[in-house]
C-alpha cells in the first residue's frame, strides 16, 4: 500500500528506525521552510518550485536523494558515503549527517527558484 503521508510512512518502520526519519525530515523542513512534503515514489518528498528531495528508509541506511545536481555538487562530502548519480546511503550504524543534508536542501531549493526566475 502506498502511504498516505509522513506519519503513514514511518508507522511501517522499526521503533530504532523512526527517529532516523523523524530527524532527516526535520533537517529537511528547517532548510525548506516553505516547501510542500508529499509522499512521492511511494516515500517523502519536499517539492518548491518542482522536487527538492525525496528520502526513505531500506534495510540498513536512509536513502537520501537529491537528485543529480545535488550529488555533484557535494561529490567530496557525499564521497565518505555509499552514492550512485542521484543518491546517497546513509548507514543506520553511524550518525546521520544532519548538516550535509541541510547544506544540499538548500542547494536544491537555490537551484529550483533560480529555474523559476528564467
């Protein structure tokens, strides 16, 4: 079943796990005060001015993903973490980089307004 929004969402997840959630979408909404969260693909979403990010829970880490550019453009910070061309995995066994993910969110959401401007 596809879940209906956020809370929906992380009900599904193991207690240890919910508070990685509840952390990473926090980090999320203080760098995008304004953006729209919506289950996308089936996981959380940020959108302003078209998608942020989208994040979800696997087996062993949080999938956070930022798309392409996101990735790019933090490639040296990202690169201590497993990452493909849009995602990067952040390990249940170790902290999660709470200031990385701001620092990316708000590169996604300067680039997002920077298309609306055009």
């Amino acid at each position: 079943m596809i879940p209906k929004n956020f809370n929906d969402y992380v009900s599904r997840f193991p207690n240890d796990v919910r508070p990685l959630l509840r952390k990473i979408r926090l980090a999320i909404k203080r760098a995008a005060p304004a953006a729209t969260e919506k289950i996308s693909y089936r996981m959380p979403a940020f959108f302003q001015n078209g998608i942020l990010v989208w994040f979800a829970a696997h087996q062993n880490h949080i999938g956070f993903y930022p798309k392409k550019s996101g990735i790019v453009a933090f490639k040296k910070e990202i690169s201590a973490y497993k990452n493909a061309k849009g995602s990067v995995q952040f390990p249940f066994d170790k902290p999660l980089p709470l200031g990385l993910v701001s620092r990316i969110v708000r590169f996604r959401l300067k680039e997002n307004l920077s298309k609306k401007k055009k």
